[in-house]
C-alpha cells in the first residue's frame, strides 16, 4: 500500500483544506479585493493574512500555520521587477525556496506551500489559483503537522 | 506570548452591508459566536457600519462598556480602514486598536457555499479577535507637503490641471514627452457634439500655460527618476536635446526654410506620417513652446557631420546649438498628477480591414488630420489620388468590443465616427455608412447629435464589418473597396462598394503607460490603464499615497470627462497641499537595542538605505524618516531584534493562531 493510499483513506467525509494565505497589501490583497469586486468564484478554503509586503514574510509565519493546523500555506506578492518596495518580493523567493527543503525534509508535500506573483489587477489569476491549490490538497488529504506537534507536546 | 497589562475589552461589529455581506453570510449567527470568543466584551451585527449611526455605535459601545479593542468585520480594510479608524477616536480610543475583518471582497462576493463563506467568516473573525489583543497605542507621524506639483503629459487632461494649479497659486511642472503640448486634442479639428472648432477651444489654453507664472513647462522631457513619498517626492526629469535654445527661439521657421532639404522629406509625426517633414521642423503652427526642434535621427549634420548648417546661419538669434546634452533637473513635489493618455489602437492589427494594404483605409485619426484646415490636405477629404470619395463607409468598434483585440468600449468612437460622418458629408457630399454594433451616446447633448445625423440622410448599418476587399463580383464594384458585412437589421450578409474606408480606432494603454506605472509605483488594471484606488469613491487617487490620475491614461474617455477628471485631481491635490502636512501610516520598523546582535545582515537588505550601522555601540539604527515600512528587515534578523510597528511577529502569529485554534 502506498502513502498515497494511506492518505486516501484518512480523508474524512466532507473535509475540506484550509490554507493560510500571507498576501501582500499592494498587489494580491488587492487582486483579492479585485476578485470581490468583480464577483469572481472561488472555494472557501483559503484565510488571508495581510502583510505589507511579501518580504516581510517571516519563515516562520509558514512553519507556524503548519503547526496550528494549516493544510497549505499560500504566498501572495507581487511580480517580479514589480514590487511596492523595489525588492521584498525577492527575498522572500529566496526565503521560500529554503522553505520548501526544510518542509520537505519534514515530510511535508511540496504542493503544500505555494508562491505565487499576482498583480492587483489579477483577480481572475487569484481565483485560479485558490481553485487549483484547493483542488490538489484536497487530493492530498488534511496535514499532519498540527497531530505530531500535539503528539510531542503530550 | 506576553501578558496583557490591562484588561482586554474587545467590541466585534458585523455588517450587513444591506444584502452585500448578509445574503451570504449568516451575520447575526457570527455576531452571537463572536460573543463568545476569549475578551469579546459585546458583538454586535448592524446594517451599514460604515454609516453614521453604525460609527456612533462603535463610539457609544467604547463609552458605555469601556471597550478598548474593536473589531469591525465588513468590507476589505483598504476601503474603510479610514473611517472606522476615525471612529474609534471620535471614540476616544487609539486609532490602532482597530483590526478589519474583510467579509465582503474576501467572503461574501466571492463564496457561494454558504456553510463554507460562514465557517471562513468565524475564522476570520476569531483570527482578527486573538489579533487586536496584541495591538498598541501608536501615532501617526505628520510631514510637512512640498505644495509644488509635478504633472506628467501636456494633453488637454494635464493642461487643465495645471491650470488649475497654477491658478490656485502653487508651482506646477507640467512635463511632456513630445515637443509641443496639446496631446491628442491638437490633432481634432471639432469636437462632438457641439462641433466646436477643436484649436479655438484648446489653442489659447496652451498658450495660457505658456504664459502662466506659476507653470514651468519641460516639452521634449520625460521623467526618469522618482524618489520619495507622499508630500515629499523627489523627481529627475530628463531634458531631451531639441538642439534649439528654448529661451532664444521665438518660432519664426527661418532655419526650416533654410534648411538644406528643400522640401520635407521625412513622415511628420503631427500628421501621422500623411505630409513630410525637414529634420529641423515645428510640429504644428501653434506648437507650444512655439520652438523649433531638430530631429538627430535624420538631420545630415549628425549623421554625416558635413552640412553647410544653413539653420544655424539663418538664425539671427543664434539659437541653434547642435552640442546640446540631455539635461537632467531635479525638483521636489508634493504631489503629482498623472495624464500621460491613451494610444490609438494600431488598425494593422487587424488585417482583414485592409489598413497598410489598401491606400484608401484610413484610420479616423488620418481623416480628423485631413478634415482638419492645418492638416496635410488642408481641410480636403481626398481618397490617394486626389479625388474626392463618392462612398465612405465607417467602421465602427475597431480595436473595441471585440474577443480578440480590446474587450472594452472606447467610448468615444460612436461620437466621432458620427461627427466624421457629419464632416465628411459636410466636405465632399459622398454618402457615408456608418456600420456599428451598438450605438453608444450618453452624454449631454449626445444622443441628440445621433438624432440629427439620422436626419442627415447618413446611412446606418448595425453589423461588426468582416472584411474589406478589392474583389470585385459585379461591375459596380468594380476599383471600390467592397465592405462585407453582416446587416443584422435585415439579417442578411450585404456587399457594400465604397470608395474610401475609416477604421474608427479604439482606444488602449500607451506602449510606456508601464514604465510610468514602474516610475510612480502606481498599479494599472487588467487591460494597462491605470488604477484608480477605488472605482467610485477614489476615482482619480491610486494607491500611492500623493500620486493621482486623470484622462484616458485610467480608461477610454471624451474631452469633457478628462477636463472634469482632470479638475477632480486637482482638487485632491490641492487638498493635500492646503492641508499643510500629512500623516504616515506607522508602519515603520525599530530595533531592540538589547536583543541586536551587530550581525549587519539587515543592512543590506533594505531597499532604501534605511538602516545604518553604528560602530561605537556595534547595533544596527533604523532611520524612521527613510523607512517605508516593508518590514522584509524584521523578517530577516536572525535575533528577532527588528520589529514593526502594526506588523509585531505576535500580533501576526495570534493571528495565524486565532484561525486555526478550535476555541468554541
């Protein structure tokens, strides 16, 4: 049997992922509101968390969603050559690459942590990709994190 | 997590926001579960917060149950953070106790589940609950605003707004990138729907700026820099070489006469390439700076260095100089106002139209430059040849409305191609088609200039054209362009010879409305005009704070919306400026002396060189008056010693907590 199937079988009736989304305030908060304007339709999977700027995303805001029970963790900030602040976005690419070797180290499934460049005027691309990032977790069943980090605290 | 000193008393407020927010979400539902969240001292749900009543209400519930936290969940914080902030002082409490839930953009428009969009709205909520715990006491710091103003593009939007700046007695600079002012407007020779004469109107406002005192006029220029913030930019603009010394110059075309190419040679840019130019040139006979320019590119002195330089010697004022340099100035504004315009849709584009394949397709800017008296026909509407058009047909919504080049209406088309029609009949009695999809004409006065073209015995037909050709299938058509389309009043599909076509050209985003968007840290929408901060209540601010937009540079638009925008920009500038200073968001971020390390790795990563190093106490020192409030330093010190201020790691991470944490 594979972990895959393990997976499968541990998705409850009805579960549906939450994922926490840290999203810039000058480009995809305001796709976000965008989206909202335009009566766009997405899951309610995810809960946004507004930060000014994708740079000041703390590796552990990440590390930290996953141990409170986040099932994906979705970053929002603007393109590249674009940012409010000239170069935040940047290093938070840097930041989010080393991420995504300790959460794989961890166990974790690469699919759960997400980086995405959108523009305020992107509201149509914010709605595709919450649809898609909640349609592959919800593949990949709840996260773990929350369980063994209770299990090591007990 | 630290403790609190004071007693947390937190008020939730849930908005209804009439059906917006209530049709989805269950708002008294979360209102009753707020109540029960850990400090929540009262939770209440209400129709319109943001109304009168519903701001008192938050300041009667701070009174009377002594709250010291608020929570309003509604709509998204970068519409009413403002206002419920304002509130809350009315109140008597410090703005930043506020936390803003976003139930409306981020639940209740774009959810349809709605056991889904309320369990997210409780999330939310809690997250916001176990947030503003954690918020502090701050102020806002106040800066004085520079009341110099920067407006970028000459057309009829900017120069009506540095008019109307300079009038009200600030210093303007008014920034063009071409030679002359007057934009698009110049080219008109009349304006719907009153069909005045586009120059009468608009020429003696060029030269009002001109003579203004209070405008420096930079044509020729563009800006290259931008620095600063709010109240306090820094600007470089750079001073393209016209190789003419502008204070010395009075327009009197001796060097274009003198000029070694006795004849133009070269397209003339003011006549979209339909008449000829010499390398020294004017762009029109009411150019403003009325000063001669000389083009690099085609001019036989720079590109072989052996003219006879008949220009420079006929000057009697010496007011040629061929070793001018690009000029850099530098000046300091408060504000600045954006009208750098729209582009015309490229009718090649398109190529079943014909347009670059049949000399007889032109495209309405051409036909408002021939119908124009100063234009290269001199008022003549002529087909290649010379001749007059017998038939024209306009084809309507070309680059506009349509799936594969601009989704949008242009706005200004069906006017203007009924005042071509009008024109055109007027100049050469051919009979005109007008084919369109919908007729648009709201405006005043509009509609009823529709009705007196339908009385001018023009043709309408309703139908997007398919192509135009020169295959002839009856001897009628025979050496006409022949318009086939889809007449949907009669539904069949109709052959249409014509002698001439005008494409009616839509409008876009200019090829550097993206630079300029980069220049000024603005945003531009889907289809690259640029965005307002809100589509009505914001509709000429954007998000940078200082920085608004006016004219078809934010979307297609006619004259007298530019003028009225251009006016409403003004104003807003005007209101920063007379108000004296303005107020940061305290966003900034500040070292803990004791927990600094001295490690330097902060000091490179800020983009604005706020941060220094002081060598005797080996900390690092944050220079709050260069500080944007990114926060990308805090989330890089190894230490924890960088925080930021509305931004504090626990107020985020009581926020990430508070969503997930089943607390009920």
């Amino acid at each position: 049997m594979s972990d895959n199937q393990i997976n499968k079988q541990a998705i409850p009736a009805n579960w549906k992922p939450r994922i926490a989304a840290f999203f810039c305030n000058w480009c995809t908060y305001t796709a976000s509101d965008l989206a909202g304007v335009s009566r766009l339709k997405y899951p309610a999977t995810i809960r946004v968390i507004r930060i000014m700027c994708s740079g000041r995303l703390d590796p552990q805001f990440v590390t930290d969603a996953f141990a409170e029970g986040a099932d994906a963790v979705l970053i929002g900030g603007c393109h590249p050559g674009d940012c409010h602040y000239a170069n935040g976005n940047y290093k938070c690419l840097r930041r989010v690459h080393l991420l995504k070797k300790v959460l794989k180290q961890m166990g974790l499934e690469e699919e759960r942590l997400r980086l995405e460049w959108i523009s305020a005027s992107e509201g149509k691309r914010l709605a595709e990709v919450v649809s898609e990032m909640s349609e592959a977790i919800l593949k990949l069943g709840p996260c773990k994190v929350k369980q063994v980090v209770e299990h090591y605290e007990k | 997590m630290s403790h609190h000193k004071e007693e947390i008393r937190i008020g939730v407020y849930i908005c209804h926001c009439g059906h917006n927010i209530a049709g989805t979400v269950d708002v008294t539902g979360i209102a009753e579960y707020a109540s029960r969240l850990p400090n929540v001292v009262i939770s209440k749900d209400y129709k319109y917060m943001c109304s009168d009543p519903g701001q008192v209400l938050i300041g009667q519930d701070i009174a009377e149950h002594k709250l010291n936290r608020i929570v309003v969940s509604s709509c998204s914080p970068l519409l009413h953070e403002k206002t419920f902030r304002d509130a809350l002082v009315k109140g008597g409490l410090n703005p930043f106790f506020l936390q803003m839930v976003n139930i409306r953009e981020n639940v209740s428009w774009v959810h349809t589940d709605t056991d889904d969009a309320n369990l997210k709205a409780r999330d939310l909520v809690r997250a916001a609950v176990h947030r503003v715990a954690y918020q502090k006491e701050l102020t806002k710091k106040k800066v004085p605003v520079n009341p110099d103003v920067l407006i970028v593009g000459g057309g009829i939007a900017g120069i009506s707004a540095a008019l109307t700046m300079a009038d009200a007695g600030k210093k303007v600079f008014l920034v063009e990138k071409e030679p002359t002012i007057g934009g698009h407007m110049a080219l008109f020779d009349k304006t719907f729907p009153t069909l005045d004469c586009a120059a009468c109107i608009l020429t003696p406002k060029m030269s009002s700026v001109k003579k203004h005192p209070n405008i420096t006029l930079w044509s020729y220029s563009e800006v290259s820099e931008v620095s600063g913030f709010v109240g306090n930019y820094k600007v470089k603009v750079t001073r393209k070489p016209r190789y003419v010394i502008e204070e010395l110059c009075v327009g009197c075309y001796a060097c274009v006469d003198e000029c070694i190419f006795k004849e133009g040679k070269f397209p003339d840019e003011f006549n979209l390439g339909m008449s000829k130019r010499k390398p020294v040139y004017l762009p029109f006979p009411q150019a403003t700076p009325l000063v001669a320019v000389i083009d690099d590119k085609t001019c036989i002195h720079f590109k072989t260095g052996k003219c006879q330089q008949s220009c420079a010697k006929a000057c009697d004022r010496n007011a040629i100089d061929f070793n001018q340099q690009p000029e850099v100035k530098e000046i300091e504004v408060g504000t600045v106002i954006l009208t750098t315009g729209f582009k015309a849709f490229d009718a090649r584009r398109l190529p079943y139209y014909g347009y670059g394949k049949f000399p007889n397709v032109f495209t309405s800017l051409e036909v408002e430059r021939m119908v124009n008296a100063s234009g290269p026909t001199e008022g003549h509407v002529v087909l290649k040849d010379g001749s007059k058009p017998k038939s024209v047909g306009i084809v309507h919504c070309v680059g506009s409305r349509d799936e594969k080049t601009n989704k949008w209406c242009s706005r200004v088309c069906c006017m203007y191609s009924l005042k071509l029609a009008h024109l055109i009949k007027e100049h050469t009695g051919a009979e005109v088609y007008n084919f369109y999809i919908d007729m648009r004409t709201p405006g005043k006065g509009y509609e009823e200039f529709y009705d007196k073209l339908l009385r001018e015995d023009v043709h309408f037909i309703r139908g997007r054209v398919a192509e135009v050709s020169d295959w002839a299938t009856t001897s009628d058509e025979e050496g006409k362009l022949i318009m086939r389309v889809e007449d949907t009043m009669v539904g069949m599909v109709r052959r249409i010879p014509v002698d001439m076509v005008v494409l009616s050209v839509g409008l876009e985003p200019r090829d550097d409305a993206q630079d300029i968007r980069k220049l000024f840290n603005i945003s531009c929408s889907t289809e690259g005009f640029f965005l307002e901060k809100h589509p009505k209540l914001a509709p000429v601010d954007t998000f940078t704070d200082g920085v608004f937009i006016a004219g078809a540079a934010q979307g297609p638009r006619d004259i007298p919306d530019s003028v009225a925008q251009a006016g409403a920009a003004a104003a807003q500038a005007l209101a920063l400026i007379d108000s004296g200073h303005v107020e940061l968001e305290p966003n900034t971020a500040y070292i803990t002396d004791t927990l600094c390390s001295g490690c330097k790795s902060c000091l490179n990563i800020c983009p604005y060189k706020a941060i220094a190093f002081d060598d005797e106490k080996r900390k690092s020192v944050i220079n709050e008056a260069l500080c944007k409030g990114c926060g990308t330093c805090v989330a890089s010190c190894p230490s924890g010693a960088i925080r930021q201020n509305l931004f504090e790691d626990e107020e985020i991470f009581s926020e990430i907590r508070g969503l997930f944490v089943e607390s009920i």
